[in-house]
C-alpha cells in the first residue's frame, strides 16, 4: 500500500490492507459502518480479511471505531484544521488521493455546518496517467492556439485525469496556465504543494472557488488558459464566460452525459460562450473513452 | 566535635528541605503562567492559521521555556509518531512530563481535561475549550499566588527553625 496512505488510515484497518499488493489497479476503498471493507478495482469489488483477499461478503467488518480513528489519522487530530473540507464533504490526502465523508450533517439556518456520526469514508486512489490526453490534444491545440473546451462526463470516467493532463501537456509547452482547483482534485495540494504534475508553467489557486478565482487569475497571473473542474453553478458560468470575453482560452469538465442535456443547464446558458467544443466522456472502454469530440457555435 | 558537625548536618538538611518546599510554591504560578500563555498561542494557532496540532505544538513548544515547551515537543513528537495514535492518547502520555516538572495533581487533571476534546471538533468548539482552560487557569494562578505569598516566607525559616528544634532535643 502507498505509505502516505496507509498512515492515513486506523492501524486496526492497516493490517488488512496491507495484505493488498493491487495498488496500481485500485481505484477505490469503501468504509462503511458494519458493512464489510471494500477494494474496487476497474471491473470488480472484493472485500480482505485476515486470510488475505476475499469475497466481499467474508471481507472484514468495518466498525465505527475503526471510522472514527481513521478520521482522526486523515485530519492528523485536527478536525479543526479541515473543517471546510468536512463540511463540503471530502478530504484531500498527501498524496492527492480524494476522501468522501457521509454521515450526520448538522444545519444551521438551512446551510450545513459540519458532519457528525460519520458512518462511511469513501478513499478514491488518485492516480496520474500521463498521456491521458494525447486522443484528445490535437482538437484542443490547434495552430498553437488553445480551443477552450468542456470536457462533459459522469463521474468516474476519468474527466478529472483528462483535464490534469491536459494542464500538464500545455504547461510542457510553455502555455502559462492557471488552474482554479476548488476542489483540490486536479493538482491535488497537500499544504498548498501540487501532489500530482501539473506542469512547469502552472499555477494552481487551491481550494478557491471558480466564480471569485478566475476574475482573481485574470487579473493578477496573466494566464493563457485557465483551467478547472467541475463547473455548475450560475456564477461558474458567468466567470467563464468573462475569462473568454478577456481573451483566455478555458478548459473546464462538468457533469453530464451528452452535450444535449447539459446545454441546458443554468450555468451553461449563462457562459456556454465561453467554450467552442465539448469532449464527451465514457466508461465504455475504461476510464476516459473519448465518446465524441463536438464542435459548438 | 563531632555532636558540632552532627547539628550543622542536621540544620542544613531541614534548611535545604524548606528551602525546596518554598521553591516548589514560588515555581507553581511561573509554570501555570507558562501554561496559560501556552493555552493562549494554542488558541491563536487554532482561530487565525488552523494549523494542524503537530504543527502548532511545536511551533509554541520552540517559543516558550521549559517545562511546558517539554510537554508540547513530547506531544508533537507522539502525533506524528505515526504509530496511528489519537490526540487524546497522545495527550495522555505527554502528562507525566509535567507531573516530573512540579505541576500538582491538580494542575496536571486541570490540564488532563482538554485532552480528550483537543482536535476533535471544529475551531469554534475547540476555542471555547481552551477558553475554559485558560480562566481556570487564571483561577488557578491566583490561587497559587496568594499561596506563594503565605508559604515562601514560612517555609525559608521553617526548614532551619525545625533542625534547630531537633539539635535541641538531640542535645
């Protein structure tokens, strides 16, 4: 198992997954409270217990405690420190690997103010494939010009992966490239550092949210192309459309299946301008199948 | 000759033993103040730069005397130990570095209490706890003040008030 992540995790679970020797297929660990330890791989789920690998059904019971202390571990016993973090529901590991949290959300006045009894930690392996975006490279740069493009996928499909290589090929190129990384996926910072490549011309505003960082990039990084992950909100939209009325090629993934449903979207109305093609994403051959590459006007 | 050497072993023993017991209450206040300021720059760490435990506890522990910088470095150390310990435990067996430096009992459970919520909640609870800690601290120090006060003067007499009593009736 990779250390950085085995650390994270309660010693009364280490000693089971240190028994995998797969890191490099896993996408997923699964933590649920009484329900059994879960390994998914591309294709399959399986669970470990202390005979080594298993069916999911003998796999390891995963107690509360176990939850508790593995939380502990991943926040370094400072829940204080991540608590934005917790309250949006995800944590960002050393390493870059991403961790949801479910469990009690807690309110006040209608907005969620932390989550309690966390009964499920879903660790999904951050994993660098370069060359994730040499199929798609060639519509995106054009006559040495960026083409900005939304890059459309249900989750899981690798729009994450796509969109980090992107930002690491034309960054190797020298385009000045800022990356808005609200959720602390593409470049995945540990202590403002860039746990995965995202090139040599990057700069990566972590954990800042789309509509404020882009004016923020444009104004103060002079990028070429700035480039985020999954915009949704109105105002994401308007900020987009902004950064291609200044002139700055963008790069963005969203949420979705096809072009048509996703068009219309509020935010897509308010800044769909900004992009000039959508990329369409898909599971059918693994992660990152290139479904459709269309142009927009 | 020898009964002379006898009594002035005897004085100087009880006058060191006094001279320790008064030492030991005008040191109280000194370590509790430390702590409090301790407590204080905890708090800070936690409201303005969220640092992570580790982090703040040995940033106070290099900015601060002995022993409370003790038991902030073992802290640390035992939380970054990667031995997959909680911060209560980790809390817990720092302890025993303040009790070898002259805390009280006392002072040591006062302490003991935040151990178990230290890191556990967000900042605002977390505040509010060492909020607490720190005006029983307060209450504590100026307790051991007025003790100090009382008890100094008493005990650098006292010590070789009573080998001289003993010499006395040894004689």
């Amino acid at each position: 198992m990779p250390p950085l992540l085995l650390r994270s995790m309660a010693p009364s679970l280490r000693r089971f997954l240190d028994i995998v020797h797969t890191w490099d297929k896993i996408e997923e660990i699964r933590l649920r409270v009484n329900q059994p330890l879960t390994i998914k791989e591309q294709h399959m789920e399986y669970g470990i217990n202390r005979k080594g690998v298993c069916r999911l059904m003998d796999s390891y019971r995963v107690t509360a405690e176990d939850i508790i202390r593995t939380m502990e571990m991943m926040t370094e016993n400072s829940w204080y420190a991540l608590e934005d973090e917790i309250r949006a529901g995800y944590l960002t590991l050393a390493g870059g690997h991403r961790v949801g949290i479910s469990g009690k959300v807690v309110l006040e006045n209608g907005l969620i103010k932390t989550i309690k009894y966390i009964n499920g930690l879903n660790i999904r392996l951050a994993r660098e494939i370069v060359g994730a975006a040499d199929a798609v490279m060639p519509h995106i740069l054009r006559f040495g010009r960026i083409i900005s493009t939304l890059v459309i996928s249900p989750p899981g499909c690798g729009k994450t992966t796509l969109l980090r290589d992107i930002c690491r090929q034309l960054s190797n190129q020298g385009f000045n490239v800022v990356v808005i990384d609200e959720r602390s996926e593409i470049a995945a910072c540990y202590r403002g550092a860039p746990q995965l490549n995202v090139g040599p011309c990057t700069y990566v505003l972590d954990g800042c949210p789309k509509a404020q960082g882009i004016p923020m990039a444009i104004r103060g990084m002079a990028p070429q192309v700035i480039i985020t992950d999954e915009a949704g909100h109105p105002d994401d939209g308007l900020a987009l459309a902004d950064a291609a009325r200044a002139g700055v090629s963008v790069v963005a993934s969203c949420h979705g299946s096809e072009w048509l449903s996703v068009k219309q979207h509020t935010w897509i109305r308010q800044g769909g301008t900004a992009f000039k093609q959508a990329i369409v994403l898909s599971r059918r051959n693994g992660p990152g199948t290139v479904e459709q590459v269309l142009k927009l006007d | 000759m020898l009964r002379l050497i006898g009594a002035a072993i005897v004085i100087t023993a009880c006058g060191v033993g006094g001279l320790t017991m008064a030492r030991s209450y005008s040191i109280r206040p000194q370590n509790l103040q430390s702590l409090a300021t301790a407590v204080q720059m905890l708090a800070t760490e936690i409201h303005y730069t969220r640092s992570s435990l580790p982090e703040a506890c040995s940033r106070i522990a290099a900015q601060i005397g002995n022993p409370v910088a003790a038991f902030f470095n073992q802290f640390a150390a035992q939380l970054t130990s990667n031995s997959g310990i909680s911060a209560a435990e980790a809390f817990n067996q720092s302890l025993p570095v303040l009790a070898d430096a002259g805390f009280s009992q006392q002072d040591v459970e006062l302490v003991s209490q935040i151990g178990a919520v230290l890191g556990r909640s967000d900042a605002e609870d977390q505040l509010k706890h060492l909020e607490l800690l720190k005006t029983r601290l307060q209450q504590s120090i100026a307790k051991a003040e007025q003790e100090r006060d009382k008890m100094v003067r008493l005990w650098n007499y006292l010590g070789f008030c009573v080998g001289a009593l003993v010499v006395l009736m040894l004689i």
